[in-house]
C-alpha cells in the first residue's frame, strides 16, 4: 500500500491506479480497493486532484501527479512514462477519460481493470451527439480490459451489454457501522446519504424514498 517515485518494489503484485480526477466518490471507492487487496500488493496512484472534491481518504497515501489536461497529450505521456518506471502487472483505470486514455495504449488487455465510475453516455450536461461519441468510444474499447469492476448494478449491467465477454464484476461500497459509530437514534432509526447534491446522486429520489419509508414505518 506504498507508493515511491523513486523505488519500485521487487516483489508482490504491482498495480498502477490511474484516474482522472481524485475526489468524490472515486476517492473512497479507490481507497477500499487498496485497502481489501491484500498486503502483499504494492499500489501507485497516478491521478489529478480536484479542487474541493477531496475526501481525507488518501491522507498520508502519496498520489504521482497526473497533470491532467484533456487539451494537450501531457497527461498520456506522463501515464506511458509511469508505466514504464512503475512495470505495474495490473493497471486499474479509474472513470471513462482514464479508461479512454489506458485502453488505447499497447498494453496486453490481461493486464487492464476498469471502473467507470459511471459511464459518459449517462452523462445529461452535454449533448445526444457528444453521448453518442462516448457510447462508440466504449463499444469499442471495451473487449480491452480483462475486467470491469463496477461500482453500481446498473453500471455492472451496462458493461455486460457492451460487450457479454468480458468478465464484469459489482463491488458494493458499504459503510462499517461499528467503524463510524453510528447509533440508533431514541425516537426511531435513522438513515443518512452521503454525496455531492448532483444529478447523479439522484437527492429526487432520496426525498421520496424518505416519504415512502416514513409512511410505512413511522419510527424512520
């Protein structure tokens, strides 16, 4: 679980995290996955940060620099260049721009894992030809990864009607009770979401969830 730009470890599995944007929910998502891979496992993080979005997940976890800037090849040469130093035998790419810029590289598709972190063509802020362009982009680059780790059902199911062979996998991120201390309040039981208020976290539906639940069990 340590990262060193200058050594590289010679033994245990190597993976290469690359992402495009660490925050939000990709930062927690990617902190369970170094945290559950085992000890054994050597991880670096290739990623830019966004401001405002940092989560205090990867306090004291060093994160190489991407630089990322979707005008400019900078950021594709700094991924080949880590590549290279790191010699990661898994290469983890982290939302679609990651797994545009990871998948169009020679790297041997038994080596790449990919998480969307929600597929571009959900997207609704941009236009039906811009969604049309990222769902080509992921038609066809999907046979190259040798697995998709999803971070949602509905993600998971999206990627098995992109392309049914590729192995597809749906790895909850759930919260440890005991961990975070949360207790049952006097009057009822409470429940609580966590998340930016964007339209892919649905606050919609969390507020007629709430009502509903309310009127079937008043003590919610």
């Amino acid at each position: 679980m340590m990262m060193d730009t200058e050594t590289v470890e010679p033994e245990g599995l190597r993976v290469l995290h690359i992402a495009e944007a660490l925050g939000g929910g990709v930062m927690a998502a990617l902190r369970d996955y170094i945290v559950n891979t085992g000890d054994d496992a050597h991880h670096f993080v290739l990623a830019s940060r966004r401001a405002g979005h940092d989560t205090g997940d990867f306090d004291g976890i060093e994160i190489l620099d991407l630089g990322w800037d979707k005008l400019s090849l900078g950021a594709l040469r700094r991924v080949v260049q880590t590549i290279r130093m790191v010699k990661p035998d898994v290469v983890h790419l982290h939302s679609s721009w990651a797994g545009v810029m990871g998948r169009i590289l020679p790297i041997g598709r038994h080596r790449i894992i990919y998480t969307p972190h929600c597929f571009a063509f959900e997207r609704r802020d941009v236009g039906g030809f811009a969604r049309w362009l990222f769902l080509l982009a992921e038609f066809l680059l999907a046979g190259r990864s040798a697995a998709v780790v999803a971070v949602s059902p509905r993600e998971a199911d999206l990627a098995k009607r992109l392309r049914p062979g590729v192995p597809t996998f749906y790895v909850p991120n759930v919260v440890d009770v005991e961990t975070v201390g949360i207790a049952q309040r006097p009057d009822g039981i409470g429940i609580a979401a966590a998340g930016r208020i964007s339209s892919q976290k649905d606050p919609r539906w969390f507020a007629e969830f709430a009502q509903a639940m309310t009127a079937i069990r008043p003590g919610v």
